[in-house]
C-alpha cells in the first residue's frame, strides 16, 4: 500500500464568503476551481473527503432577520438555500473535472439532490466519491459550522478543516493589532474561554465532545487545502 496519510476521512467546511473570492457575482470561478483541484489531488491518494459549504456570500440569516418584518426562521431558511446553491455550483465545478460527486440536502429537495442519509453518504465516500452536505443543519438558528461539525461526528470524520479567508486563529485581531500573533495550537476550551470567534459556541462544543479536531486555515493560498487534508501542519489545530 501506499503512503498514509494522517486522516483517512475529513470534513471540509467552505465558508460562502471564501467562495465570493473578488468577484462581485457572489461566486468566484477560479475558487471553486481551485477547491475541485485540490480536492481532486487528495482523493486519488485515497482520502475520502466530504464537504460542508455555507452561504454568508449570498444570504446571511442573521443579518437579515428584523428588516422587512423578516422573521429570523424565514431569514434562515433563505440561507439554507444559499448554501444548497454554492453547492451544487461546487458540485458542477468538481465534475467538470473528473471527480464523482453527490449533493445531499438536509431537506429535501429531491429534483436537485439526494436528500441527506448517513449510511448512503458514507458508502458514496467509500467509493471515492466526494459528498457535498448542502442545507445546513436543515434547521433555522443553526450555522453551517454546527452542520459541519455535526456531519463531521455523523460519518466518523477525523478532522474538521474550516476553510476561510484568514490564516488561522490570533491572540488578537489581527485588522486592530499589528502585533496579533497567529496561533500553532489551541484548546477547545481556550477557544470557548477567550471567545476567539472561529466558530459558534454549538459547533465548537460539538466537535469537543466528540473529540474531534478543527483546523482553521486560510483557502487563498494555493496549495492550502490539499495540505490541511494530508495533515501537514497549516493554520491553527484546534484540539483537547
Ligand atoms: N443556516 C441555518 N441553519 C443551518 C445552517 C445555515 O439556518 O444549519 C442559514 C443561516 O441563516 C446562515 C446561512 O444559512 O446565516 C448561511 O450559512 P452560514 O452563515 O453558516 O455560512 P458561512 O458563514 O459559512 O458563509
């Protein structure tokens, strides 16, 4: 057998916002390009990877709720369809160049894709084939973090790798403090207690409970994601 790698399963969680890339249509070709690439490079080595796409590039529930009368489960509701958007767009990218996907829905939403169920997403990762969790938790008042960590736990992920536009975690923020330091290593409990904003409370009790690391590492530089899926050291590791 080949080289092994240091996780066999990850969950790889795309923030809408690192999909809009600089383009101002809400998606950025060349991003979601870039993901397929990498992703395409780690799964011919054999690790199975699914993924948790959000939607803050087109829909943001929260920012929402209040305006217009909007209330906060309609507002939410609307963001879970934009994640089933970036979805399916990652989706076509992915298959555009080779690699077997399938979209699941939290809700179903059956003319466009599979509706969630955990047995059949794993055997489709056991085939090589790259899963795609659109819809969120499937419920208002959560975020797509939660859901990663939930799908995460769900289908025995080793990892949650949390793609974003930033390199990681920082004693401070980095746009006020110059001399804010990027982070190696954390504990779910520093991250709870010093309230360093990565993740929501949910998302991040979910993964400590079920001990399950997240690495937080930034998607722009070219070479990140195939790195953060073959466990070489990028970002900040988020553990016990
Ligand atoms: N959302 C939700 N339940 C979920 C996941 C997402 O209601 O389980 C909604 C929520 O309105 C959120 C939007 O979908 O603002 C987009 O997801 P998120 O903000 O997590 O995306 P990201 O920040 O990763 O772009």
């Amino acid at each position: 057998s080949g080289p092994s790698y240091k996780w066999q399963r990850v969950l790889l969680k795309v923030s809408g916002e690192a999909l809009a890339g600089d383009h101002t249509q809400n998606i950025d070709p060349k991003v979601t390009m870039e993901i397929a690439r990498e992703v395409a490079s780690v799964t011919r080595l054999g690790i199975e990877v699914a993924i948790v796409v959000g939607g803050g590039n087109i829909f943001r529930g929260s920012s929402w709720a209040g305006s217009s009368g909007l209330d906060r489960s309609s507002a939410d509701y609307i963001g879970m369809l934009a994640t089933v958007m970036n979805s399916i767009f990652l989706q076509a990218t992915m298959e555009s160049i080779g690699i077997p996907t399938r979209v699941q829905t939290a809700f179903r939403m059956s003319e466009v894709a599979e509706p969630y169920i955990r047995r059949r997403a794993v055997r489709h990762l056991e085939k090589g084939r790259v899963v795609i969790f659109a819809a969120g938790t499937g419920n208002p008042f959560f975020t797509t973090d939660t859901a990663a960590a939930l799908r995460g736990a769900e289908i025995n992920a080793e990892v949650v790798l949390k793609a974003t536009n930033v390199d990681g975690v920082y004693d401070d923020n980095p746009r006020c403090n110059p001399n804010a330091r990027l982070l190696d290593n954390l504990t779910y409990q520093e991250v709870m207690s010093k309230d360093l904003s990565v993740m929501d409370m949910t998302a991040i009790t979910l993964c400590q409970e079920n001990n399950i690391p997240v690495v937080v590492f930034n998607l722009n530089k070219p070479g990140n994601i195939s790195k953060a899926i073959k466990g070489e050291k990028v970002g900040t590791l988020i553990g016990a």
